[in-house]
C-alpha cells in the first residue's frame, strides 16, 4: 500500500502538478494505468486500495465481517503520499525556487523508475498474476510519463547504450551514461530485495523457461530490446517521428508485447537492470 500509494501521488504530482511538465493530454492516461500496474502487482497482497476512500468505504461496507483494517491502510496510505511528496521536490526542484535538472534529480528519476518497474515485474511473478505483462507494461508507461523530461525515463541500461549511441541526445555523455547504468542497476537490486521482503524471503530464478536453452533465450531477447530501444528512439528521440503524447503508451506495449511473446522463452526481460534485480 506504501509503494504503490506512492507511485499514484508520484505520477498525480507529476503529470498533473509539475510546472515544466503540464498541461499535457496524457495525464489521464499515466494515473488512471497506476491502479493498473498496482492492482496486478500488489493486489494479492494487500487488495490494491491505494486509497483511503477505498479503503475506509470497503472496511465499512463488511463491518459485518470485521473492522478495523481501514485505519492500518489509512496509515499506510498517508505514508506514501508523503513519500511521493518530498521525492517529487527533489526530482523537480525547480517547481520549488530551484535550478531545473542536475545529477541529483536525474539519478534518483532513474532510481525511482527502475524501481517501480521491477518491483512490479517480482510482484506479478511472485503473486502468479494473469496480467503481468501488461501490469509491468502499465508501471513502465507511468513512470515515463511522470520522468521523461527529468532525465529522459530511461529506467532500462539497454535503453541508456542505445540512446547513446545514436549520438541524437546531446546532454547523454559517456559518463552520464554511465551514472544512468548504475542508477537503474541499484534500482533494480532494491526493487528485488522488495518484493523479496514482501513475500517473506520468496524469490525466482532468472533463467530459459522449459524447454528452451542459450540460443533460444539469446534470440528472444535480443530481438525484442531491439523492439523496444528502436521504439524509443522512434517515439523519444527522433526529431521527424517523436511524439509528445502516445510515446509513453508506445514504448510501455514493447513490454507488453515483448512480455507475451518471450515470458515463456527467457522471460522477457529486456531490460538488464530487471535481469540483474532477479539475480540478486
């Protein structure tokens, strides 16, 4: 309820509030796909309320079964909307008197959405959710919405090498390139160590689903990052083909797509900063 609570204020705050980035014709879109995102992902846990109005109406409406409940969530809640809070002043400092950008908003952008997106990839395995993939497709689009013009959203180091290397984005130098891998690598180590934590020590194992071995696994991935780094160079990056509202929906149904596609082959992770969080 905290991280997800979270992640809704963060992306209201965002797409909503943040001065540099609305008013804009996606807002709807990147909040209403949290509850997406959270309900496949933490749903088996808690009921995916997010919400103390959810929460209190539920725990009153079967007062006849128990109550009490309510003011736990309620807590909770608060909790992550004060997270989302005091993130969202470092991540747009300049809404608050300061200076746009800097290495710290950018890092912890890429922290936060890496985050997010693998924290929903363990939950939906870990609770054998029949969304998955398009819960981790809903996280991964929220989070771009919500960061795309802090630090790009790159959330993925695959995205970070590919970027760089079209040589079309003038801020991303080497170096910042690699401050993003690193960031995006711990992100998704805590997001592991996370869900971990949330389903008592449980884990699963990164590897080729049955049947399948090297050549298969290194096929599907392959070929699906390619997917999904050529659509955000499409969508992000290109000055002829870019677009300021669908791309955030375009490149989170490569996930989808790539999710569908290859889970049963390698997984489908497309991302080594989701592969290097479920190793850990």
């Amino acid at each position: 309820e905290i991280l997800y609570t979270f992640m809704l204020c963060f992306v209201v705050l965002n797409v909503a509030v943040a001065k540099n980035n609305s008013p804009n014709q996606f807002y709807g879109l990147a909040i209403g796909f949290v509850i997406v995102a959270g309900a496949y992902g933490a749903g088996a846990v808690s009921g995916g309320c997010f919400n103390p109005a959810v929460a209190i109406g539920i725990d009153v409406s079967s007062a006849g079964l128990g109550f009490g409940w309510c003011i736990a969530y309620l807590v909770f809640e608060m909790i992550g909307a004060v997270l989302a809070a005091v993130l969202f002043k470092v991540v747009r400092p300049e809404d608050f008197g300061g200076e746009k950008g800097g290495p710290a908003a950018e890092m912890t952008s890429e922290f936060l959405g890496t985050f997010m997106l693998v924290l929903t990839v363990g939950l939906n395995v870990l609770g054998k959710s029949s969304g998955g993939a398009f819960s981790i497709a809903a996280a991964l689009m929220c989070m771009i919405y919500a960061l795309g013009n802090v630090s790009g959203a790159h959330f993925n180091p695959a995205v970070t090498t590919a970027i760089l290397a079209s040589r079309r984005c003038q801020d991303l130098t080497p170096a910042k390139a690699g401050m993003y891998m690193v960031s995006q690598l711990l992100g998704g180590i805590a997001a592991a160590f996370t869900y971990s934590t949330v389903y008592h020590g449980a884990s699963f194992k990164l590897g080729p689903g049955a049947g399948h071995g090297f050549a298969e696994v290194a096929i599907a991935e392959c070929v699906f990052t390619f997917v999904l780094c050529y659509v955000v160079l499409g969508v992000a990056v290109s000055t002829t083909t870019n677009n300021s509202t669908m791309f955030g929906l375009a490149i989170g149904s490569c996930v989808t797509v790539g999710g569908n596609a290859i889970g049963a082959i390698s997984g489908g992770s497309l991302n080594p900063a989701v592969s290097f969080g479920i190793a850990a």
